[in-house]
C-alpha cells in the first residue's frame, strides 16, 4: 500500500480540505477520495520516508526558482529529449551538464538526485510547488500517470510559450505610459529645482506681484533645493507604496474589483486573465484530466482577485449539479462568445475543440484591445505633456507678460 497526500474540495461547499489515504494505486486512492464526500484536485505520492524529513527540507532550501523563460527552455529541452526516446534521468542529466542558464542546471541535478533515490518525475516537483507551480505540477502528475509525458510536456510548452506572449503584450501595452510619466515627473523636478530658482532674483527685483500659480511652483522649487534628500526619499516611498497597495491582499482585492469598472481596461484586465484561464483549461481538458480539476488548475492563472473568486464560486455549482457553460454564466465575467462555444461544446460532445477556439478567440480579441488601448493612450498621454507644459509656462511667462503690459 502506498500513502497518498491529497488535496480536494468537500462536496457541495467551496471548502478545501487536504489528509492523507492509503491505496495500491493512484486510480484507487481517487476512488477512496471520492468516496469520503471529496473533489480531489491534486494527489500526490507520498515518497519521503520519516527519517529524511529534515534532508527534504534541506533540499527545498537548494533548489532555485526559475522564471518564466527559464522553465521554457528547461521544458522544450526535457520535451524533445523525451520525443527522442531518452529516459528522464539522462534528460536531467544532460540539462546538469550542458544547460546555458545555471539555474536550470541546479534544478535538474537536484531533480535528477531524488528521481536516482526512487521518486518519480511528477512526485519530485511536486515537493516544489514555488518553483513550478500547481498548474505545471497538475498537467505533469496526469501526463505521467496516462503514460503521456511527451505529449503533455509538448501541451505544456505551449502554454508557457503563450502566457509569455501575454505578459509580453500587456507589459508593452502599459510599459509607454508609465515611461511618459516618469519622464514628466523628472521634467518637473528638474524645472522646480533648477529652473525657477533661477528668476526668483529677477521676480524680486520687478516688485510686482505674481500670480498664484507662479508663487506655489517658485516655493515648491527653493523647499525642493534646500531639502533636495526629499527627493529620492519621495521616489523610493512612492515606489514602496505603490508595491505595497499591490501586495497587500486588502488593498489588492479592492483594486482587483475597482479596475473590472474601468470601460476599457476591465477588457484589457478579462481578457488577459481568462487567455491564461482557457489556455490552461484546454491543456488540462485534453490530457485527460477531470472538468473540475481542470477547473482548479486553470482558477490559478487568475491574477484578478475577482475573478478568482467568481470562478470559485461556478466550480461550486458545477459540484452541485449544473453545467460547466450555466454555472461561467452566472459569474457575469466571462465573455459572452467563450460561454456559446462551451455551452456548444458540451452539447456537441467536442468541449475539447470548442475549448481550443475559444482560446483563438481570446487571443485575437486581447490583440485587438492592446492595439486600441496603444492608440488610446498616443493622444491621451499628449494631452497630459501639454497640459504639464503649459502650467510650466504659465508660471514663468505670466509674470513677465504683466510687467511688459504695465510699461
């Protein structure tokens, strides 16, 4: 009998319980699971015998975490490595000796140690769900069982490769702005600290009396020159802040459901999420894994808590009864095309090709909205240079028009 670490969803609730079973098989420890009142969605193999508890913990501590273009080359060398026939461990080894990055090498020698100690490949990364990540894990665990580790790595690989297009994509989208911005906030300094300065003496001299927006900005300039520490200290902590608001999960549930009320970038924001979303759901649905394992799996690509919790929710109702298209309905976030062709899917019994056009469709779409967001933002951020200027120039020239007009 071999024990089993499970982790599940009790039946009727979105409640998640994790135990342990003890059975001869995977398939028999999924039974006893499901016998107890459970969903499993991730049960894993007990290999780490008692006495090797502290060594296990000792070997989490040394192995790396890779990024995300590291986990693609080190998935694309194990996945043709793997077509040509060779066995993992001499994939591993080959990665150890002859991988380009040194974080990869680290992690297929560490791989390599346990898998050599009796592990399996799926049971060894999945002691390391901070490094690979519960999807990886999951998609791998149901390849491996199926005897279907190449096509699932080749699954694999073409998920990483597109959620590396979408980052790609929405970083270049909001990359623009917030270079404009930054740029504006120099200017500005650099005109308050060294700029007005320079004719406060000239201003003084005139006699007259300047307008308010010119004695604001002239302040601003000589605190700013005086105390010029401020400077950095206000960049470093808007910086924290900033990090922190995005961090800290009150304020970024709050965020995460403001933003889903902001006409175009709730698109932007839906649609880069579900591409994740269904791009893992059609991975995971085509190597054979269960509806709402498939599910979960794809629920933690979701970056939005909102959404995150929307989609929990739908799972719930599919537990109790309802269909995989009623119960996406009923979050009200998904868009309406994606829940025609799952609904078609599942009436069709081909919920697998609907899964892979909705995922062309998402695509397509979340082009569109990046390439109107792009020419949305071209004139918007004009609007905000030229009104930075001009309030600039008002300050300095307005003083000088109203001694000219008084001569």
């Amino acid at each position: 009998m071999t024990r089993y670490n499970y982790t599940a969803y009790k039946n009727g609730t979105s409640d998640i319980v994790k135990g342990q079973v003890e059975a001869s098989n995977l398939r028999e420890a999924r039974t006893e699971i499901r016998s107890m009142g459970y969903t499993p969605t991730s049960i894993i193999e007990d290999n780490a015998p008692v006495k090797k508890a502290k060594g296990a913990k000792k070997a989490l501590v040394k192995m790396p975490k890779m990024g995300l273009s590291e986990q693609i080359d080190f998935t694309s060398t194990l996945q043709i490595l793997a077509a040509a026939g060779i066995p993992i461990i001499e994939s591993l080894l080959f990665i150890e000796n002859d991988a380009a990055k040194l974080k990869m090498r680290q992690v297929a020698a560490e791989l390599r140690k346990q898998i050599m100690n009796g592990g399996t490949f799926a049971g060894t990364i999945a002691k390391y769900p901070e490094q690979f990540g519960h999807v990886y894990i999951g998609l791998v665990k149901t390849g491996e069982d199926a005897g279907e580790l190449e096509k699932t790595l080749d699954r694999l690989l073409e998920l990483l490769n597109k959620q590396a297009n979408i980052r790609t994509k929405v970083i270049g989208t909001l990359m623009y702005p917030a270079f404009v911005i930054f740029l504006a906030v120099f200017i500005v300094i650099v005109m308050l600290v060294f700029v007005f300065p320079v004719f406060k003496d000239m201003f003084d001299q005139m006699g007259m009396q300047l307008p308010w927006i010119t004695r604001v900005l002239m302040e601003m300039g000589i605190a700013l020159k005086k105390n010029w520490y401020f400077i950095p200290i206000g960049f470093a902590a808007a910086i924290f802040g900033i990090n922190f608001l995005f961090k800290w999960k009150p304020s970024k549930w709050k965020i995460d459901e403001y933003v889903l009320k902001i006409p175009v970038l709730s698109k932007l924001i839906q649609f880069s999420n579900f591409a994740n979303f269904m791009a893992v759901m059609q991975v995971a649905y085509d190597a054979g894994v269960p509806i709402l394992e498939c599910l979960y799996l794809a629920n933690m690509t979701l970056t939005n808590h909102t959404l995150e919790k929307r989609v929990e929710e739908a799972t719930v109702k599919i537990q109790q009864g309802q269909h995989l298209s009623a119960a996406l309905r009923a979050t009200r976030t998904m868009p309406k095309m994606i829940l025609f062709m799952i609904a078609t899917g599942e009436q069709s019994g081909r919920l697998g090709d609907m899964l892979g056009q909705a995922v062309s469709y998402i695509d397509k779409a979340l082009d569109n909205i990046i390439d109107m967001m792009t020419k949305m933002i071209e004139p918007i951020m004009l609007v905000v240079i030229g009104t930075i200027v001009l309030i600039l120039a008002s300050a300095l020239y307005l003083p000088l028009f109203a001694s000219y007009m008084g001569m």
